[in-house]
C-alpha cells in the first residue's frame, strides 16, 4: 500500500528526514517511535500529502504521489480521501461552527450530497459516543472530547489509512484506555494505523511493527513491536528511555522510565 524509495527531506536546509525505506502493506498497525525531533511527524506530513520529498520516491496504492500531482485538485482529493491524519493539536483540526458540521466537512469537500452526509456524520456520532456534543461548539470541549471530535472529522470520510501524530497527548488515563481500544478495534476492522507515539506502556497494545529513528533522522530498526521494546540497549542508545530504567513482566506489558521530551 505504502513504498518509500530512499526518501529524504529537509526544512530550510536542515534534514529531517535521511534516506528513508520502507513498506506498510493493507492492514498493518504501525507505531513510529523516536525522540522529538527525529524525524516521526515530518514522515506523518508526507504520508499525507502535506509534504513531498526532496529526493526518492513515495508510492500510494501502486501510484508515485508527487508536488506535482497534488496540484491537481482531483488527485489531491482522492489521496486525502483514502489517508486520513489526526493532527497532534485537535484545535488546529477544528475550525466550524458545532460538532455536526466539524464532522460534516469532509464529505461535503468530497461531494456528498446532504442525505449521504448526514448519515455518515450521526453513524460517527455514534461509534465515538459524541451524540450528546453534536451541537456544541468545538472550542468549548474538554481536550479528551476534541480528540474524538477530530477522529471522527477524519473517520466520516471512510479512509483506507488512519495516521495519527502522538494521539495520546493531553488526554486523561480513562480516555486514553478508550482511545487505546478504539485503535485496536479498528485496525481489526481491516484499516491501516500509522501512529507516532511516545508512550512505550501503550505502544504494544496499539501496533504489531514498530519503527524507530535515530538522531540522524534515519530509522534505526524496523521490528515487531515486541522485539523492539525487548532490545533495551537500542532504546537507550536513541534517548528513548534513561539510563535507569525498570521493566516489570506483566503479561508482556513493560514499566519504563522515559526522557520527557
């Protein structure tokens, strides 16, 4: 679904990406790890679309995604419709009126017409349990019910990949645990997850792969998720944990003292 060809990119001459490789097939749960600044939300961008890159090539879907090509309102259209982002800050995702045209964006943009929108906006009211804010005004939700609100927006257009750039942020350990199954539940749905995380106790549970980069903004190692959380000196060796750190066996579940980055 996914090919990166040694792709490169970099933000007024500073590399934030080096010579990137890599293949996400249909159905894949991915977790991108690293510390800030390694290059995970820079990928994020240019899976989308946002971005393009400076050297190498990006395949969507058997098709090279290019600047441009994303000029063409058509093509840009249809690759947004098939990879939705959830950006890290939901207030810069939100922008409408009420909750009901939040969600409602995004198949009108595609066309819809009212009776196909309002239907795909109420089914995501439901499956994220937000019938009660659908008239409230975005601005005025918690940080938990802004997360959903911008999950939604991107679920109401019915994506073949979900991409979501460090999703547990701000969010409270109960709404965390809902988010946690939500993702699982999904992928085993049949959609494709790409999501930048930090949180090393979760990240087990939300991905089958995961991809770690380095300082130099080039993956470090493509692994099972499993096999990457079990190579301490890895994790170490790329400021992913401190030095001190412990790991409680807990039905593979480890405890690690990370870098607040």
């Amino acid at each position: 679904m996914i090919e990166l060809h040694h792709v490169s990119y970099s933000y007024e001459g500073h590399k934030a990406l080096n010579d990137i490789s890599l293949h996400i097939v249909k159905g894949e749960a991915v977790s991108l790890l690293g510390a800030n600044g390694s290059g995970k939300s820079t990928l994020l961008k240019l899976l989308s679309g946002l971005i393009t890159p400076d050297k190498g090539k990006y395949y969507f879907n058997g098709s090279e995604i290019t600047a441009k090509k994303l000029k063409d309102a058509a093509f840009a259209k249809a690759l947004h419709q098939k990879i939705g982002f959830v950006f890290q800050n939901s207030d810069t995702q939100l922008f409408c009126a009420d909750v009901y045209d939040e969600i409602a964006f995004g198949p009108r943009q595609m066309g819809y017409d009212e009776e196909a929108v309002e239907k795909r906006v109420n089914d995501c009211l439901e499956l994220l349990h937000l019938q009660a804010f659908k008239n409230r005004q975005p601005y005025h939700l918690s940080g938990g019910e802004k997360k959903k609100v911008a999950i939604a927006c991107v679920l109401a257009m019915n994506p073949e990949v979900l991409i979501l750039d460090e999703p547990m942020n701000g969010l409270d350990p109960r709404t965390e645990r809902w988010l946690v199954a939500f993702l699982v539940e999904l992928n085993q749905a049949g959609k494709t997850l790409i999501i930048s995380t930090h949180n090393l106790e979760l990240v087990q549970e939300i991905s089958h792969r995961a991809i770690l980069f380095d300082e130099t903004h080039s993956i470090a190692a493509d692994l099972r998720t499993h096999q990457l959380l079990d190579d301490i000196d890895l994790l170490k060796r790329v400021n992913l944990i401190d030095e001190y750190y412990h790991r409680h066996e807990d039905g593979g579940h480890g405890h690690y003292h990370m870098h607040n980055y």
